[in-house]
C-alpha cells in the first residue's frame, strides 16, 4: 500500500486508478495525515430474484397490527 499527498493524488489520478484496478490500495494524505484510501472495487454480482425463496421463514401474524405497548415504544410515547 503506498501513501500520495492529496496534490499528487489530484495530478496523477489517472495513473493511482490504474494502479488500484491493478489491485493496490493507494492512501491519500493532507499535510501527512492519512484522510482517504483508494481500494478496487469489488466485483458486483446481482442476486436472481427468487433466490432466498423457501429459505426465509416468517409468522403467520407478521403483518399483525403490533399491540398498543410496542407501539407505543416505536412512537416514543409512554405508557
């Protein structure tokens, strides 16, 4: 992991995103306190719909109205 101050980062960002779609982990610098970390992306999946079908289980009385105490506590009021 190598260290850039923020000026060298700005002339030279082009060549630090090369470097970290390469795989570095590049941290950025203002006046030698470490203030952001250029890391790459990691790859993106999408989730199928459906997937998690008949692997999540919830009650029959989810959607239930909650009972006036709970309610209560959501809504920051006492009872």
């Amino acid at each position: 992991m190598g260290t850039v101050n923020i000026h060298e980062a700005k002339t030279h960002l082009s060549r630090l995103v090369e470097e970290v779609a390469e795989g570095a982990e590049i941290v950025i610098a203002k006046n030698g306190v470490p203030r952001a970390r250029l890391v790459p992306l990691g790859s993106t999946r999408r989730l199928k719909f459906g997937v998690l079908k008949g692997k999540i289980r919830y009650p029959d009385d989810f959607d239930a109205p909650l009972p006036d105490e709970v309610l209560a506590q959501f809504e920051g009021r006492r009872k």
